[in-house]
C-alpha cells in the first residue's frame, strides 16, 4: 500500500495505490516523485474538481504501472486491488481525529 501523507486540506493520508508487491510500489513512488509539482497543487486542491483531478492523475499512474509491470499469478488482480484501496481509503476517513 503506497500512502500519501495527510497535506493541505485532507486531515487523513491519501491512499495512491495498493499494488501486488514491492516492485510494483516502487515504481508507483517513482512515477508519482516525477509527477509531485502537479500532484502537490491537487492534494492542496480543496475544490470537487480538484480532488477529481487528483484522483485521475493517481488512477492513471497506477494503471500505467499495472500494465507495465504484470502481476504474478496467484496475486490479487487490478480489480481486487481497486476495491481494497477504496475500503482502505474509507477507513482511515473514517477515523476520529482529535482537534487542537
């Protein structure tokens, strides 16, 4: 699981991506390092359109790496890694945080 930690207005890490193993976070980390000047300006985004920009550029890196780099069998596949990334994303929002 690649996280993103918690900036701007998102009181919660930004869950980029879970991959099969640690060759394929890798190269998500490094496609993402490449692309950090637009992807800081969207995780400070507070606007819908910001945050949907934000999830497209994070879908499509993931993607790019997932079809560069095929899993080994007997991995989760794309879709399997899809719905545990949503289900791990709505966990960690839905975590109380304490106020300052």
């Amino acid at each position: 699981m690649v996280l993103h930690r918690p900036v701007g207005n998102r009181a919660t890490p930004k869950v980029c991506g879970v991959m099969p193993s640690k060759d394929h976070a890798d190269a998500l980390m490094s496609n993402l390092l490449r692309a950090e000047g637009a992807l800081m300006d969207l995780f400070y985004e507070a606007t819908d359109d910001g945050i949907e920009a934000l999830e497209a550029v994070l879908l499509a890196t993931w993607t790019s790496v997932m079809e560069r780099m095929p899993a080994a069998e007997g991995t989760p596949a794309a879709g399997e890694l899809m719905v545990e990334r949503e289900r791990i994303q709505a966990e960690l929002d839905s975590v109380k945080r304490p106020t300052r």
